[in-house]
C-alpha cells in the first residue's frame, strides 16, 4: 500500500528525529527541522516518536491514500480539507489537499505506522545535500509513491476505535500547536558563542538590539539572517572549529547565519551565539520574511528552557495518550 | 594558528571519551584546535559540570598514544591532467613542473587533522612546504567528487561533488563517504594518509 504524491508543494521530505553519532565523520543528525511538531504528529496517529513523517514546507501537498489511512498534521497551521493537529481517518482513494502554511512554516504529516522506508544510517531522514535518506535521498514528485505499513487499514481502523470523543471520521479535541509562532519578532534565547568576546561592543549591541529578518537564500543548512551587516572580529582568523544546530555564525558580508538541522558540522567563521535548544523549533516554524530578536541567557536558563519545553510536551503526550485509552 | 601538538590532543582526548561511551553524549567531535560533546537534550545534569569532569577523569586516566589514534590508509591518486585541472597553474605558482607537484605531493606523509565541511571531508596536514599555494580566487561551483586538492598548507579531498575553492591536484578512484557502507568514511581524524601514484588506465580499471 502507498500514499501518492499528486502535487507536491515546495520541498517536502521525509525526516524523523535524525541520525546521531555521526558528527566525527563530518555528518550532521539533520532530521525534523522542528521535533516537538514530529512528535505530536507521532503521537496523534498512535506512533512511537521515532517513526519518519512527511515534512512540508510552507506549501502543502495533494495526496492520495491507496487505503483507509489515519493521519495527522501537526506544526504550521495550513490551509487543509482535513482538520488539523488531531487524528483523521482518510478513506482509500480520498484526495488530502493541503495549501499554504497561514501560520509557521513547517508541517509534518505522519502515518499510523511510519513510513516504512530502509533506514541508512540508523535513521529514514532526508539528508539533501548527500542525495541520501528517505525516499531515494531527495525531496518530493508528483507522482511518487510513498510506503505505507502493510496492514495500514486493519491498522487504522483498530488505532481509530481506540480513540474517545470521536466526531465522523476526526474527533473533538485537538493537541496544542507548541511551536507556531504567535506574533512576530519571535524572541530567541542565546548563550555567547565561542568568539562573543571578539567582536567590538558596538556589533555585540547592534546583533542584540536588531529585529533579524529570514533570508529568502535560508535551507534546512542554515537561516541566514537579513538587517544591518555586521562588523566582524578586527584580529586574527578563526580556526576551523566544532559547531552545533543553533549555532549564529558571522561570515565576511556581516549576515549572520543560524546552523539548522542539516548544518555543516565544523565551521571557519566567527560564532557570536548559540540559540538555546529549546528556541530552535521555533525558529524553524518562521518562513523567509519572518522576523526574530535575540535575548541574551545563560547554560542554567537555556537547560530550564529545554526542561519546560520538555514538559509542555510530555503533558501533551500523556493527553493524547489519554485519548487513546493508555 | 594551527597547533599540531594542540590537534593531536585533541584527536587523543576525543578519542577516551568516545571510548567511555557515556549514554548522555550523542557525538564526540574533534576539530582542529578544539573538542566539542553533544549532549542529549534530555540530560538533566548540570552541563559544563559534568563536561569538566569528564575531561577531567579521562586525563587521570592516561589518554591514549597518538599511534593508537586512527589507523594507516593508503589512498590511490591520479595525478593525470584530465583530473587535475589546477595542476599547471600550481607547477607555475610554486616554479615546479607538473610532474614534481604531483611527485611532492605523493611523497609526503599526511595526518587527517579534522573531517569537517561535509560528510568524510578530510583536513590533512604534511604537505611539502614547496606546495605552499593560496585557494583559487574565485571557487568552482562544483569540484568532481574524489579530487584531491591542495591550499595554504594542507590538503583535502572532495567526498562528493560541491562547490570548493581548493587547487585540485589530482583524483582518488576511492569512495571516500558512502552512507551505506558499514564503515561510512573512509577517514577519520588522526588516520595517516599516504599516497599511492596510478596512471588513468589504473584509474578507470578500479571499481565503480
């Protein structure tokens, strides 16, 4: 059984909670640009959290179900035929059509059961940029064939029966969208990268002070960020040296660049911050044009971030998991 | 600015706490001058702390040889000019023929300083000082996977094909990073790289 791709939006992939232990060989985990979404979606359809969703960008696509297949839709708010953030029911041959992203600007799409496609590496994330991963390494075309589990009917109807407050074939409740952006600039938590101390105070100010726009040239590789260029460190050049998802790095032409899922795992240019981990889902719900600041913390007020991200998104698991009777 | 002693450190000290295996650590990655652990976000403890105690321990315990970091890989190259478009302006640079560039460059002990900017990219140093050349002006937008290239005092080869500013000296038959292979890179830093010269016959005759 297969999900077609009739339309296929502006990139879409396959990704699931990415690839670790790789980085000493030069490759990055990649992955959900935004996990917490992923999990919900997860989650939504009855999946453990490692299973690989379809992830859309900013503009959705047409799909077509080879059979009754329950699925969910989480992150960004689209434009959709089918209700969004909670469990649907697609009966076989039924058209999912799936416009723009109104709000945020990443979705993901899971399956009950996953995508079964061979892992590589541990994982069925899309690594664009070495042609590998999810569905023979690239994004999306019309025409394509997705996997789907093959007893994907009996499957569904038996998680769909599960399910309490059921209202046709969706239900009445929905999980909270935990990432989508409420209004814009969204704030940003960051740590003082590596070189902080290297630039002069007037550039540490401006890079604080800034409303950052994102760049249209911006990827799953990184976000560059558009506003007043940056002067970068008067001494010396920077050694090649380790970076991270969230890194803000400030190449010569002063626009700085924050590292995203498929970011490069070493790097020459001077680092001014990192984004608090926590902050980076967040960040990959915001489409070119999406406007951000940055707000100065620290190691402890980055871990209490992730820890209250962490629990915001434990309690809407375990509500979910409710639903379903467990 | 690059310290050999410092990255040698740096690969010996990776490579005792990649060998602890702690569950908390994701990824162990040496750089050129410095170490980076991921932790996994779930971790509750106290970060630098534990970072710190970590390094800490590992040092105490005796970190090891830098002979037992990395292994021997022996690299096939070709140094024909159909794979090493840069070769000529490099002999001229450097008042060398094209012969004796790729002769130095063959001749030369190399140590992979760090794997970085994509996947199984490798940074070596040991190039012959005489080689010493700047990276190209204007970067090609795309460089054929396999070419070994040289700039400033290093060499690297490209995994796969994409953009690079390096003078491209030569082509390895190698698969240098194939997700699917059991071992994925070919390289891993601390390895010392030597090359072995085969003719474009030799070349094509590999396997693909």
């Amino acid at each position: 059984m297969t999900l077609r791709v009739l339309r296929p939006g502006i990139l879409m992939t396959v990704q699931d909670v990415g690839r670790h232990g790789y980085q000493h060989l030069g490759l990055c985990p990649g992955g959900a640009m935004d996990p917490v979404a992923l999990a919900l979606a997860n989650a939504l359809v009855g999946n453990g959290d490692d299973e690989a969703a379809l992830e859309l960008t900013i503009l959705g696509p047409d799909l077509e179900f080879g059979a009754d297949t329950l699925i969910a839709l989480c992150g960004a708010e689209f434009e959709a035929n089918i209700p969004v953030n909670r469990p649907v029911l697609v009966e076989a041959g039924k058209l999912v059509h799936i416009g723009r992203a109104m709000r945020g600007a990443r979705g993901y799409l899971a399956v009950a059961g996953g995508l079964p496609i061979e892992p590589v590496l541990g994982s069925r994330s899309t690594y664009l940029p070495g042609h590998f991963g999810g569905h023979e390494g690239r994004t999306l075309r019309r025409g394509d064939a997705i996997p789907l589990v093959a007893n994907i009917a009996a499957l569904s109807q038996e998680r769909f029966a599960r399910l309490k407050g059921k209202n046709g074939r969706s239900v009445r409740w929905w999980a909270p969208p935990l990432t989508a952006p409420d209004r814009e600039p969204i704030l940003l938590h960051v740590i003082e990268g590596e070189h902080y101390a290297r630039f002069d105070a007037t550039t540490q100010r401006t890079f604080l002070d800034t409303v950052w726009s994102i760049a249209p040239d911006s990827n799953r590789m990184g976000f560059r960020l558009g506003g007043a260029p940056l002067l970068g460190p008067a001494q010396g050049e920077i050694l090649s040296g380790p970076t991270c998802l969230g890194s803000v790095q400030v190449p010569a032409n002063g626009q700085p660049i924050v590292l995203m899922a498929d970011h490069q795992t070493t790097g020459g240019y001077p680092r001014i911050a990192e984004v608090a981990y926590a902050d980076v889902p967040r960040l990959a719900q915001l489409a070119p044009g999406g406007r951000l600041h940055f707000a100065r913390c620290n190691l402890e007020i980055a871990a209490q971030l992730r820890k209250a991200l962490r629990e915001r998104l434990d309690s809407a698991l375990h509500g979910i998991a409710w639903e379903y009777g467990n | 600015m690059l310290d050999l002693e410092v990255n040698a450190f740096v690969q010996r000290l990776a490579a005792a706490v990649h060998a602890r295996g702690e569950p908390w650590i994701r990824d162990v990655v040496p750089a050129l001058g410095g170490l980076a652990l991921h932790f996994d976000p779930d971790f509750e403890g106290v970060i630098s702390d534990v970072a710190a105690e970590l390094v800490e321990r590992c040092m105490k315990e005796g970190l090891p040889d830098p002979e037992n970091v990395g292994r021997e890989v022996e690299v096939p190259v070709c140094y024909d000019r159909v794979f090493a478009p840069d070769i000529e302006e490099v002999a001229a640079r450097t008042a060398l023929s094209p012969e004796e560039v790729a002769t130095r460059h063959a001749a030369g002990e190399y140590r992979v300083l760090m794997i970085g900017f994509a996947p199984g990219h490798a940074y070596m140093s040991g190039l012959d000082a005489k080689l010493t050349v700047p990276r190209r002006a204007t970067p090609r937008p795309v460089v054929p996977t396999g070419s070994v290239a040289i700039a400033n005092e290093q060499t690297v080869i490209y995994p796969y094909a994409i953009a690079g500013g390096w003078n491209i000296i030569g082509r390895t038959p190698l698969t240098v990073f194939n997700a699917s292979r059991a071992q994925p890179s070919l390289f891993t830093a601390g390895d010392r790289v030597r090359w072995r010269p085969i003719s474009a016959a030799e070349f094509e005759g590999f396997p693909k």
